[in-house]
C-alpha cells in the first residue's frame, strides 16, 4: 500500500503556497496532466518509495555507480510506418497554421535485465528520481530555478551525435533547428513574462555534451532571466502552475499545441514530460521529466521520448532523433 499522498492541483497550489509562504523546505512532482501531484516536506517522504537527487538537494545522496560488465538493452521502437501517422497529424495542424511547433513524443519498449534501481544508481545525470515500481527519470534539462528573487528557465532543444563531423557547427547551423530553438526561446520568455519583470534572454544557443551508454551527445539550450515581484513566496504555487506545462516539450502556442498532442500521440505521458523539483525554503530548483523509463503492470519497460516537429521538419530525421534517446546514462 503506497504511502505517498497523491493531490490534485489545486491543492498542490494550495500546499505550495502555504510551504512558501512560511519558508518551509519540499519536494514537488507533477505529471504532465497536472492531475497527479506530490508536495510534501522531504522528512515526510517514504524513501522506500521515492528517491531524488537534484543539485539543490535529496533525500540520496550517493554518487551513481560505475557500471561493472554489460547490460542488456535492446530497443524495439515503432514502426516507421506507426509513427507516420502522429507525424501527418502533427504535420496537418503545422500547415494549417494552427502550431509553429509541436513536441511529438511516443513509447519505446525496451528489453533489457536493468531494474528501475539500476538505472537510478548508475545513472550520470544533473537530476534523477526514482518511483518504486513505477518509473525512473534521469534528466539533464532545467525547468526553472528561482535564485535572489530572480527566476531563470533554461530550454533545451536542438540533439546531435558529437561523433557527426564539425557536430557543433552543423546544429548550430541547421535552419530547422534555428527556428525550433528560437521559438522556444520565445515561448519561454512570453511564459516568464506572465510572472515576472525584466525578462531577458542572457545566453543564446550554447552547448552541452551529454555522455550516454552510446557515446557522447550535444544538447543545446539557452538561459532566460526575470526578476520576481517581493513576496512572491507568498503564491509560489500559483506562480509555478502558471508557467505548466513546459514549454519545451508542448510546443507553441501552448494550449492549442496541447490539443494537438494529445490527438496525435498513442499513449498518456503520464508523469513524462512533467516537473519535479525542491524548494529548499528560499530557493527553488526544478526539472523538465525527460529521459524517462516506465515499468509497466507485467515489468516490461517502456522509454518515453521525442522530439519538436517544425513545417521544415524531415518525418524520417525526427524518426531517428526519436530513437536515438532511447538511452541510459551510464559511463
């Protein structure tokens, strides 16, 4: 029997604001519907049934494992054929005008010996979390951290294999990955907006590597920045609900892009592509739910991921890309 309090999201609201209000530290996981969320004080948290390591804090706090041997780990992702069809989807609502970009993500069942443990032991990654018997998260994307009274969001988009010749250039050159990047940046920025002043996008399109199990990837990302109104501990939860869901991995515009989502992907994200985070009574750190493994009723494992599909998207490119992180951090 779980021992963990799931709530809604108005009392997830509720609960945050009153943690904020009175500075008092918490951990926060809310799925991607926001329907099933946990906020409650890190004591409060069974540990048998979850752990989490972030930079701002957890309730694990050894290193991940070096990995001894091999491991099994065989991808059986859909047809090119099945993911077509999300694809034209996606694809139709972009021509119609009515998204400019639209995360598409889908389930990749995945055969191999590791448990959920496993992963979430040997896993190298700025933020890992850990639900017993359910999933495992090993994520390296910010969602926002909120610093001095400043807030700052750091979207990821943009993957390429650093093996690929002159790799640094080529996605910092790419035009359809321009684009995807840029329009994210300013969905982000007009997201902070709604909470914040001053907002300013202070580093554009850097690099980051990735180490995988696979070799080595770079990600590209960019930092945006505003300053919080005095007292904003006060509503912290209403604050954080406005900027869900993430901007990153919907798309944009953001409601209608939502809509689209949930006509073209073949599966709930459940927790996917949700946030979690600790606030550890005066600052918040938090992170976008990717890189994501889920172990369904009969123990099979399924990894969840995706990609941003533009009017210049190539279905077979974001096919591959869909495919190619399908991995586990380990090195």
């Amino acid at each position: 029997m779980s021992r963990l309090n799931f709530l809604s999201r108005q009392d997830a609201i509720k609960r945050m604001n009153y943690y904020g209000r009175r500075g008092i530290p918490f951990f926060f996981l809310i799925d991607f519907d926001e329907k099933d969320c946990i906020v409650e004080e890190p004591g409060n948290l069974p540990a048998d049934e979850i752990q989490f390591s972030f930079p701002s804090g957890g309730n694990y706090d050894e290193e991940p494992a070096v990995m001894k041997g091999t491991f099994a780990w065989e991808p059986h992702p859909q047809t090119i054929e099945e993911y077509s069809r999300s694809f034209d989807t996606v694809y139709k609502n972009l021509y119609a005008g009515n998204s400019f970009l639209t995360n598409l993500t889908c389930g990749t069942p995945v055969r191999t010996d590791l448990t959920l443990e496993d992963i979430f032991i040997h896993s190298r990654a700025k933020y890992r979390l850990l639900m017993k018997d359910r999933f495992v998260m090993f994520s390296p994307e910010i969602f926002v951290r909120i610093s001095d009274g400043m807030i700052y969001s750091y979207p990821m988009k943009g993957t390429i294999d650093a093996a690929y010749p002159e790799a640094a250039s080529v996605i910092l050159n790419d035009v359809k990955e321009s684009a995807e990047h840029a329009t994210i940046v300013d969905l982000i920025r007009n997201d902070l907006s709604r909470i914040a002043s001053e907002v300013t996008v202070t580093k554009y399109r850097y690099i980051d590597e990735v180490q995988t199990h696979n070799g080595t990837f770079l990600q590209v990302s960019s930092e945006i920045r505003g300053r919080l109104p005095e007292g904003f501990r006060d509503t912290l939860g209403d604050m954080f609900f406005r900027l869900l869901p993430a901007g990153s991995v919907t798309g944009a515009p953001k409601k209608k892009t939502v809509e689209i989502i949930r006509e073209a992907e073949t599966y709930d994200r459940g927790y996917y592509t949700g946030v979690t985070g600790y606030f550890d009574g005066k600052n918040l750190d938090s992170a976008v739910i990717i890189r994501f493994v889920e172990q369904q009723p009969d123990g099979t494992m399924v990894f969840k991921s995706g990609g941003g599909i533009t009017f210049k998207s190539d279905m077979e490119s974001e096919y591959k890309e869909m495919i190619r992180k399908v991995y586990v951090p380990f090195y």
